[in-house]
C-alpha cells in the first residue's frame, strides 16, 4: 500500500504567506485607491481656470433625514449584533465569513471610487446653462469651515422641479444678502443627472419682472 506523500513544509509556508500578502493588497488596496483618485481629483478641480459650480438640488426634508438617521442606526446595530454573535458562537468560525468580509470590503470601496470619480465628471461635464427667474423664498449666512469656504445658502423655490431647492453662493452680494424677492439664476444640467449654477444676477432681471408662480400660491383675485 502506498505511503501518502508528506507535504513539504517550504511549499506549506510560501502558499500560507502568498495568502497572507494577498489578503493584505485585498484590505489596503482599495483604501490606497480610494485615497489616490481623491487626491488626483482635487489637483484635477485646482488647475481648472474656474471653481466648479455649486449645485442647485432640492431642500432636505426633516422627515427623509430623520428616516435616513434610523435606517443608519438600524444597519450599524444589526452589524454589532452580528459581530456579537460571531464572537460568542461555540466553535470555529465558519469558513465563508472571511472571503465574504473581503468581497463587501473591496466591493464598498471600489463603489466610493466610482461615486467620487462619477460625481466630478458629472459637474464637469455640464451642458448649456439657461437663465430662470426664481423666487427666493430664504437666505442663510455660512460660516467658512474646512469643507466649504462659506457665503450665503439661497432657498429658492422651483416649481418646474418639484419645489423648493438650494445653492450656496460662494461670494454673495450686498444685495443679494439684503434678500431681494427674486434671483436670476443660470442653471446647467449636469453631464448625467443633477443641476448647477454657473452664475447669477440681479442686475439682469427686467422691471417688473414676476416671480414663477408657485404650485400652491392662490390664485390671482383678477383671474377668471
């Protein structure tokens, strides 16, 4: 009867250390590219001859926030009870848990990646900006912080979108912080989904201009 053939002991440990390195790049590669492409992207946004300009997007309702912060809470609990239970298990770890850790590591970074990337070819690829009269509906001063380096956030109603929306203008006006009625804004669509404005005025309204009438505004007492 044949002896089985003992393995080598070399080839045992350059297969468990060719592992280890493997699983390593796994882990810290993702985060190496994430850090990168955000790197390369902002040199990119530096050597533009213009900043990027800021988006026009609706205002966050309470109820969707609120909705958004318990469904957080719920994912970062059910994660805790998990890694509680895996801890507390009788046994072994099951053997699929750690390339199924791996997966959702690399697949969650590599989709921030893309996200980061997807968004600044979005704005830079804006198309033809046209000019829209809006209702200035409120005004709030931001500070300068390390994110954002502050201005005025417009409220504004847009009723051919939906409603009310928002935009952060960088160097706002004394006029403009005195809070006129109405704002001239030209708003560009974004390469693939969103809108942004490449500028604004109040000097370019015509007099007597109206105010796009809003979805829920009464109607006019002279109108039949």
């Amino acid at each position: 009867m044949a002896t089985p053939a003992t393995p080598d002991p070399s080839t045992s440990a350059r297969t468990a250390g060719l592992r280890q390195r493997v699983l390593l790049a796994l882990w810290v590669g993702p985060v190496v590219l994430w850090v990168g492409l955000r790197w390369w992207l902002q040199r990119q946004v530096e050597r533009l001859p213009q900043p990027l300009p800021p988006a026009l997007s609706p205002a966050s309702d309470p109820a969707s926030l609120w909705l958004s912060v318990v469904l957080v809470a719920l994912g970062g609990l059910l994660f805790g009870l998990l890694a509680w239970w895996l801890v507390r298990k009788p046994g072994p770890l099951p053997r699929w848990l750690l390339p199924a850790a791996v997966v959702v590591w690399v697949v969650l970074w590599l989709a921030g990646s893309a996200q980061a990337l997807r968004a600044q070819l979005n704005v830079q690829g804006v198309q033809a900006a046209q000019p829209q009269v809006l209702r200035l509906v409120g005004l709030k001063p931001v500070a300068p912080s390390v994110r954002s380096a502050g201005g005025a956030r417009l409220y504004l109603d847009w009723p051919a979108q939906g409603g009310l929306h928002t935009v952060l203008i960088a160097s706002p006006s004394d006029a403009l912080l005195r809070q006129p009625e109405q704002v001239l804004l030209h708003i560009a669509p974004g390469r693939w989904s969103g809108w942004w404005v490449t500028g604004w005025s109040l000097d370019g309204l015509p007099p007597g201009t109206p105010p796009p009438a809003s979805a829920d505004a009464p109607p006019d007492k002279d109108t039949p």
